[in-house]
C-alpha cells in the first residue's frame, strides 16, 4: 500500500514539473516567434540570454524531479539549447522546443522518448563542445593562477579561552 501511495506522489509531482515545464516552453516560443516578426522581444536593457533565463529558470528545476534519467538528460539539454540559443538561431530553437515537448507528451502517455532528430543531436554535441572548451579554458586560467594562499596558524597559538 505504501508503494502504491509513493508512487502516486511521485506521479503527482512530475505532472506538476510537466506543467511548469510546458508553460515556460510555450512562453519562450512566443518570444522566438515575436522575434523573427518584429522588435526585439526581449525589454529595452536586458540581455537576449538573462531573459530567456528568467523564462526557464523554473523549469531547469523542474526537469530535475522527474525519475526518469533519460528524461532528465533530454530535457536538459533541450533548455540549455534553448538558453544558447538567440533569435538568430530559430532553427535549434524549434528543434529544442520540440523534443522537449515530444519527450514530455512521451512521458505522460507512459511511452519510450521519441529518437532524437539529427538536428537536435548534431546542436548537443556542439554545446557540449562549446562547455567543455570553456572548462578546459577555465582549468589553463586557475593552473596559470592558482588562488592566494590563506595565511598558516602558528601550531603554538591556540584560541583564547576564557575563565
């Protein structure tokens, strides 16, 4: 009885993350939509990434609640690309979007994730290159300058104690 009620939370709490996630997902394509047709979308002095950002922000923690890992993973990176993403970019845009809402209709349905398009997979593997050149970059800076050192305490000092 006790499994039955876990999973039934748990089932409850990812149809939560589902609608977090589709509600974000629906607002960014309306701004990549607005941006291929008109003005900027995005509001005078804020940058394209930091808004999409807090469109998705949400839902980046919300793909994280749900069991599945192959879920999880899909997600993920469809709104990292997303976030990458620009309003030059609408094509990744579109591919990122779909096969995040192609997995999420999987997942509720209780069916295998779709495969992933070409296009889509071809996007992942050049935003994973692109992290792992800023993590190789980031290891050169802190190896070329390693952090201050902290000052030693004498091992005869000790903490004044009071009476």
């Amino acid at each position: 009885m006790l499994s039955d009620t876990k999973k039934a939370r748990q089932r409850a709490d990812e149809k939560e993350a589902t609608e977090i996630i589709t509600a974000a997902l629906l607002e960014v394509r309306q701004i990549y939509r607005k941006s291929a047709v008109g003005p900027d979308p995005v509001p005078e002095g804020e940058h394209w990434t930091g808004h999409l950002l807090a469109e998705l922000g949400a839902s980046q923690a919300a793909a994280m609640r749900f069991h599945d890992k192959a879920l999880r993973r899909r997600l993920t990176v469809s709104l990292d690309l997303l976030l990458q993403g620009s309003p030059d970019s609408q094509m990744v845009a579109y591919e990122a979007h779909r096969d995040a809402m192609e997995c999420l209709g999987a997942h509720i349905r209780r069916e295998r994730l779709p495969k992933p398009t070409r296009f889509w997979t071809d996007a992942r593997d050049r935003l994973e290159w692109a992290e792992e050149q800023a993590r190789q970059t980031r290891e050169e800076l802190q190896a070329r300058w390693p952090p201050p050192m902290r000052p030693r305490r004498r091992p005869w000092t000790r903490p004044w104690k009071g009476k």
